[in-house]
C-alpha cells in the first residue's frame, strides 16, 4: 500500500513529519555514504604506486579489490540483525569508527599478504552500513517517499566518486614524514571517518519514537502510516517464514541476481576507469582524478530524473530496465573508439548503471515484510556485492593475460541486457493469502525503541 501525503488532517501531520525526516537524516546519510565509498574505492586511484612501490601487479591489485566483498558479504545479514536488535544509532556509529580504523591501516600495507588481509577486513567492518540504511527507511517513511529518499542516499556514491578523484589525486602529491603521496591518502581519508562517527552518535535516532526533533502527534502520524502498510504485508504472510524459507522465495532470489548484475558493471568502472582514463595521453594524478568525476557528477543528475520520472509512472521494472540498457550501450560503445570516445561511453553507462542502482530498491523494499526485511535487504546487498569481488578479480586477470579488458566490458554489456529482461519477473507484492488475516491482528512494530 502507499500512503498518499494529502495536505489535510492526519496526512497533513504525516507530510511535516516525513519533511523533517528527509531534512534530519538525510544529509547525514549522503555524507556518511561519500566518506563510507572514498574509503572503499580509492585503491583505484592508488594501482600503479602499489605496485611501483610495493610490487602488486595487476592481478594481486584485482583480487584484493575485490576481497573486499568477501569480507562485506560474510558479515552483512548477520550485521544487519544486530542493527535491528541494538539500534541504528549504536550500530552505524560502530560500523563508521572500525571501517575508519581499518581504512587507515591501508596506508601502512608492505607486501600482497597485508593488502588482501586489509582490504577483507575493511569489508567485514563496513558490512552493514548499506543494508542498515536501506532498512532504516522502511522503519522512518512510508514506501511512497522511499524510492526519492533512496535516490537522493545512493547520491552519496556519486558525489564520492565525483570528489575522490581531485581529492585523492591531490593527496597523492603530498610526501612527508617518510611517507608517500598514497599512504598520506589513506590516512586522511580513513581519519575522516573516524571523527565523523561522533557526530553520528549524538545527531541519529533508532526510531520515531526516540526522535525528540518531532512533536508526539507526528511521531503518531509517521508510526500509524508506516504500520499500516507492514499490515497489509503481513496479511500476505501471516506467518513470519524461515530463513529456509526466505532462500527458496524466487522473488528474493530474482532480487538478488539482478542487484549482482548492477553491482558487476558499477565497481568494474569504479575501479578501472582511472586506468581507461590514464590512456587517454598523459596525464599527472590530479589530472586524472578531475577527469574521473565527471561520469559520476552527470549520474548524479540522471540518477535523480530518473527517480523523480519514476514517482509519476509507477512501472518501476520498466524504469530500471531501462537505465539497464542505457548502461549496457554505454558498456558496448566504450570498445568501439580510442581512449577518449571510450571516456565518453562510459559517461553514459554510469547515468545506467547509478540510476539503476537507485530505481532498483524500491521494488523489494514494496514486496518485504519488515519482520523479515532487514536480514532480506542484506541478504540482496550482500549477494550483489560480490559483483564487486568477481569484476576486479576478471579485469585483473584479463588485462595481464590479454593486454586488454575489451572481453570484460562486452560481459558487462551482456549482463546489463540479461538484468533488463529479469527485472520485469520481479514483484513488487508478494501474493495474495488464500485466507485473509484481519487487518487488526497485526501488532505495531514502531513501538519499541532501542
């Protein structure tokens, strides 16, 4: 069900009180997201002096890239449940200082072994963070208003990437202390998150009822309007299934498989671009990092088109279909020219592939039971994740191999039209009950506060 927001009675309040949730937590959200991707990516950035200075080739660089999401995959369900049992607000502030910590360790790697151990840890400790905001706005704002929220979140990835090429190109110039220009890039950039998580745990809230920013009668709108909808959910399923269950649900499954797909194309450019990028002539750290941002800073605004479209015609598959095969293009096109019409293809896969992201989420977030959601979202968040391991891993191993990563993009390519085609077998209800519960026996589940 979506909850309508007319500016009359109840929904006038449900209208204020969702405008002071956008406002309150989600600029906070957007920023945690830039710090949390800068972290995650700016090995991209740092290839050649890794291997320049630490003997990393091009396949060690791409395993351990994508180890990452082994780390970040392994932990992310069980993550997420512990989120959901102690709070968002104790959680997220414990995922931001440790992924902090490990992020700085990087700069201090000497040899493979430490930089596969690393990059792993620093998975384990950022497991959580997605999925856990995902699931906090199923639990703060009806599902009308999530998929703008989601948009407006996944933004943060964006913005990252737009400011982490400038940002660490300029940190790579820095030598003192003893250190090089890549280790001072970790340091400052780990740090960073280090001190933003205390801002984290004084400004967030768990639930709306812990939110003193709101007045009790919009705590009551927002609670009533998100509960109404889990309802509706648990009269298609009564009872709360098993994790066995859960894993043989094909909608569940289908979500997975088409978030892998959109994962696979988003960190095979994130971590190959700046390389794409550095054929084009020859160009110095700074000058790369500034190219680099603006496939990300024209998916911003794309991303947000897409989902504002997506608001008035509520076809959501056939939204993420498409910016699917706008990626697939973009994709394709990157293999046909030089280095520069190559830069430029892949401007045009990322406005598929970012919006994509964001258009995606919405459709499991409108099928789950919030009984169950938190564990499904990072069951999906996990599962696509691994896209993350497997395109470094294969783009490592085909440019030593073949010179060239030509094979890896018409995959790429590939597996965008294949998510297309799946995307229209996904559902956004789950089916109706042969017999209906009454609506009343379902209790509410915003009531408790951690």
């Amino acid at each position: 069900m979506n909850t309508t927001l007319d500016p009359s009675g109840d929904d006038s309040l449900l209208a204020i009180a969702v405008a002071k949730v956008k406002r309150h937590v989600l600029p906070l959200f957007v920023i945690m997201f830039i710090v949390n991707y800068i972290d995650r990516v700016n090995i991209g950035f740092v290839r050649t002096h890794l291997e320049h200075d630490l003997g990393i080739g091009a396949a060690a660089y791409g395993f351990g890239a994508g180890l990452f999401f082994i780390g970040y995959a392994l932990f992310e369900v069980p993550s997420n449940m512990l989120l959901q049992r102690v709070g968002a607000r104790i959680w997220l502030t414990r995922i931001m200082f440790t992924w902090g910590l490990v992020a700085t360790a990087m700069a201090f790697v000497q040899n493979e072994t430490q930089f596969y151990v690393l990059r792993f840890l620093l998975g384990v400790a950022e497991a959580g963070f997605f999925p856990g905001v995902i699931y906090y706005f199923t639990r703060w704002l009806p599902g009308v208003e999530r998929g703008k929220a989601i948009a407006i979140f996944l933004s943060g990835s964006a913005v990252a990437s737009l400011v982490s090429g400038p940002l660490s190109g300029a940190l790579l110039q820095i030598e003192g202390l003893g250190w090089h220009g890549w280790q001072w890039m970790f340091i400052v950039e780990g740090m960073a998150s280090v001190l933003l998580c205390g801002f984290v745990w004084f400004w967030l809230d768990s639930t709306p009822r812990d939110a003193k920013w709101l007045s009790p009668a919009e705590q009551e709108a927002l609670v009533q309007a998100i509960d109404s909808e889990q309802r509706e959910r648990e009269a298609a399923m009564p009872v709360k299934p098993s994790l066995w269950t859960l894993l043989k649900d094909r909608q569940i499954l289908l979500f997975c498989l088409i978030y892998f797909c959109i994962q696979l194309t988003i960190y095979a450019a994130t971590f190959w671009l700046p390389s794409i990028i550095k054929k084009m002539g020859d160009l110095s750290d700074l000058q790369v990092g500034f190219f680099n941002s603006i496939p990300w800073l024209i998916s911003i605004i794309a991303m947000y088109a897409f989902a504002a479209a997506s608001g008035k015609w509520k076809f959501q598959q056939a939204w993420v279909a498409s910016a699917l095969l706008v990626a697939a293009a973009g994709m394709f096109l990157s293999t046909t020219g030089g280095p520069v019409f190559a830069f430029v293809a892949v401007c045009f896969a990322a406005i598929g592939f970012k919006s994509a992201s964001a258009l995606f989420w919405p459709i499991p977030q409108a099928y789950l039971d919030a009984r169950i959601a938190a564990a499904v979202i990072a069951l999906i968040n996990s599962i696509g994740n691994l896209g993350g391991f497997v395109a470094p891993a294969t783009f490592g191993l085909l440019e030593q191999r073949t010179g060239s990563i030509q094979g890896g993009l018409y995959g790429l390519a590939a597996t965008s039209i294949i998510a297309a085609i799946i995307v229209f077998f996904a559902r956004t209800r789950p089916k109706a009950p042969t017999t209906p519960t009454p609506l009343g026996a379902a209790r509410p589940l915003l009531d408790k506060s951690h």
